[in-house]
C-alpha cells in the first residue's frame, strides 16, 4: 500500500516562498519516479515538476526558473520549493508517485494560496 502524505501549504503573499514536502510509505523509494502536480479551481489537474530516480528533473513552462523539485531517498521525501510565487500558482497540489510499472499514487493534496 503506498501512501504519500504532502505538507507545506498555506497562504503566502505574491513574491514570497513555501517548501512542499510528501513523505512516501513505499517498499522502495527510490525505484518511483516523483512528481508534484497542482489543480486551480476550474481547471484541471497539470503537472509542475517531475524527478525520475536518476534526479533527471523537468518543470512546467509556467514555473521555470522559479521552482526546484528534490527527493532525499533516505527520507523517502520529496520536495517542492517554489519561490517568486504569483497569484497564478494558486492551487490545490499533489504529490503523485509512478512505479516501474507505470502505477500512479497520490496525495490527498495540500492547499497553496497566493493572495495579498
């Protein structure tokens, strides 16, 4: 049974910063590629960083340059440091985990609100 619980969220003003976390209950964390995607209201569901188990990373256009995604395989976490926040990347976001079969796992999800 896998479990991803994510942490981090909150309200945060346009400019400002939050570290995501999810902590994974995996046999083997670091045979999953990991993955956080996020969800506005209205709109669907959009991936924002992927890192492979080889630390190969990619990023949505839309957060290039602003947000690092990193996993500490010895915590069986991985992150999501997002910075120069704008009222855009309001979200609900999810940690998603893939197996080496392709099986996909998610979070339940963890606010992020960008307001003045």
């Amino acid at each position: 049974q896998v479990q991803l619980v994510e942490s981090g969220g909150g309200l945060v003003q346009p400019g400002g910063s939050l570290r995501l976390s999810c902590a994974a209950s995996v046999d083997i964390f670091s045979s999953y590629t990991m993955a956080w995607y996020r969800q506005a209201p209205g709109k669907q569901r959009e991936l924002v960083a992927t890192i492979t188990r080889t630390y190969t990373t990619n990023y949505a256009d839309s957060v290039k340059g602003r947000f690092a995604i990193r996993r500490d395989n010895a915590k069986s976490t991985v992150f999501l440091q997002m910075n120069s926040l704008r009222p855009e990347d309001t979200a609900v976001y999810y940690c998603n985990a893939k197996d080496t079969l392709s099986h996909m796992y998610w979070g339940q999800g963890t606010q992020v609100t960008v307001s003045s």
